[in-house]
C-alpha cells in the first residue's frame, strides 16, 4: 500500500464520511424474543478499575473539563508525580476505546450510545471500506474481492489506513472508538508498535446461533442508517420498509466465511488487551449490554 493510495482513502473518508464519524446513529429497538436475561458481569468492571490505574494523564486537552471528568485526586497524584508547578491545571487525555465482536454481536448499535455519549470519533473499519468500495477507490476495489467472499481484507491494506486516521487532529482532541479493527494479531501488533494504546478493550460475547440469525435478517436504511431485523424489529412504516437494505456480505453462506475467520483470530487479538479487557454478554438486550459499558468505560475515566 503506497502512501498516495493512504491519503486518497482518508482524503475521501474526511470529506464523505464526516456525517458518520459526528452523526450520532439511532439505537435499533429491541423485542425481548431476541435477548436472553441480563446478567452483568462484576468480574470483568473490576479488572478495569485495576486497569484504570495505568491511565496516562496529560494537560494536552481540555477534553475532561468539557465533560465534566476533571478529577481532583488524579490531578494532584500527576502533579507530585511528574511536577512541581502545582498550579498548571492538568487533565486526563480524551478516551480510546476498541470495541470487538463478532459479525451482528451489537458493535454498531453500542457505538452510536457510546459515540453519542462520550464525543469520541467512531472509526468503523467496516464503514470505512464499504465508502471506499462505493467510491471504488484504489482500496476499494482492493478490498471488495475480500469484502465479497467475507474474508478479511489484507493487513497491509487497512493498517496504514487506520494508523493515519487515528493520527488526524480529531482523533487526538476527542478519543477515538475503534470498532472493527484490531482483528487480527498482526493489525494489533501494528498498533502497538506505532505506539497508540487503548484505554478500554470491549468484547461483545454472543452465541454463534444467535449471531447467524441476526445476520440473516438484519437490514439498514440508507437514509437515516438506522438497523432493523425483519423478525425482531422490522419497521413500522411502509416507506421505510421498502427503501431498507440489506448488506450484500448478509447472507447465511457468507456469515459462515466471517464466523469462521473471527474465530481463529479473536484468541490473539484478546490475548493483546488482557489488562483492559471487558467481556460483555452481547445476547442481552441492548440497554442492558449499554449498561454495562457505560460502567466500564466510566470506570476507566473516573
Ligand atoms: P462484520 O464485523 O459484521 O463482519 P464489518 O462491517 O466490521 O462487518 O466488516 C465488513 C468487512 O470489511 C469484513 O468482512 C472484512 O472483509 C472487512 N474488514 C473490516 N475490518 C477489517 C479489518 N480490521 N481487517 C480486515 N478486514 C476488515
């Protein structure tokens, strides 16, 4: 992958898919049919309240004071710590958080709530090469003969695409929500290498039979980019029901090609993240899979 390819993609990905990045998405209504009972896990909130410890603090951004996450203790544990002008006022960088799962384990519908709820910018690797495939981009049309068959696109393809991206000045004043990507241990060993880490790792734990189903029947309208599932929660008006789509890697026979390649890599790539990990149950309804997020990443910022 040349750099002139590099730029062209995320030249194109700030001017088109800026709406994506800021617009926050519609969470798709639930039926509890779908869901087995809630149950969060404790275990997990309390690894990361370990984790939260080996945060980073810096004065670079203002990004907790708009938000209301100024923390005095952390503040003054910095300060005696690497400082002696205790007046400087200093505060926690903005959050980076990977989200990974399964193809339908949730990512999409928590993203839009956590993307809406803390101001990081959503980084879909998914989205992104479906706009560069539109766009029939030199990545695009790389990626689509993989995209197509649901394999995975090569690493050299989307590593430097994601590594320019999450080094652009919105990422870095807002945080960033990595949906998608580090799916193989090579993609998070580039990561790591070229120095950027995460905060939060979220794994969305769904059942494959589950998965499957949610594949098959999940459909998207183009305009307001809101998922419905035919069966669980198809559309009310008639309008929106005749524009939905359904995305073309959708189908039984190619979800089956997407399990089977997120199988024999999502071992290594958890192995990656073990300090930072939570794992949720994606089978429950989705405020309760919020729910449980939202006290993680919490957790992480307090
Ligand atoms: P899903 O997670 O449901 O499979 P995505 O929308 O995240 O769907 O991705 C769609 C397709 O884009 C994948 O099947 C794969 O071909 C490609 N893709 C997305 N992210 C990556 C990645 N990090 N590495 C390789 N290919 C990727």
């Amino acid at each position: 992958m040349n750099s002139i390819m590099r730029s062209s993609l995320v030249f194109f990905l700030l001017l088109g898919s800026a709406n994506a990045f800021f617009t926050p998405q519609q969470a798709s209504p639930s039926t509890a049919s779908l869901y087995t009972p809630a149950t969060a896990t404790t275990e997990s909130l309390t690894k990361l309240h370990a984790s939260k410890n080996k945060q980073k603090v810096t004065s670079r951004t203002n990004w907790a004071n708009a938000r209301g996450y100024f923390s005095t203790s952390s503040i003054n544990a910095v300060d005696s710590e690497t400082s002696t002008d205790t007046t400087t006022a200093t505060t926690k960088s903005p959050p980076k958080i990977i989200i990974a799962g399964a193809p339908a384990s949730g990512k999409g519908t928590q993203c839009a709530i956590i993307q809406s709820k803390y101001g990081v910018i959503h980084l879909s690797t998914g989205d992104m090469l479906r706009a560069a495939v539109a766009a029939k981009t030199e990545v695009g049309v790389l990626a689509k003969e993989y995209m197509d068959a649901g394999k995975l696109v090569p690493d050299e393809v989307i590593i430097g695409v994601v590594k320019d991206r999450l080094a652009m000045p919105d990422c870095i004043a807002n945080g960033w929500l990595l949906d998608g990507f580090p799916r193989t241990p090579a993609q998070a060993m580039a990561l790591s290498e070229s120095g950027v880490s995460a905060d939060c790792f979220i794994f969305l734990n769904v059942p494959d039979s589950i998965l499957v189903e949610r594949v098959v029947g999940r459909r998207t309208d183009p305009v307001t980019g809101k998922i419905y599932h035919m069966t669980f929660s198809p559309p009310t008006d008639e309008e929106v029901l005749a524009r939905l789509e359904q995305r073309s890697d959708d189908t039984e026979e190619k979800v089956k090609v997407r399990l089977e390649q997120f199988h024999a890599n999502v071992e290594a790539v958890k192995g990656s993240y073990v300090d930072i990990a939570v794992e949720v149950d994606g089978a429950q309804r989705p405020e309760d899979v919020s729910e449980v997020i939202m006290k993680s990443i919490d957790a992480v910022l307090a």
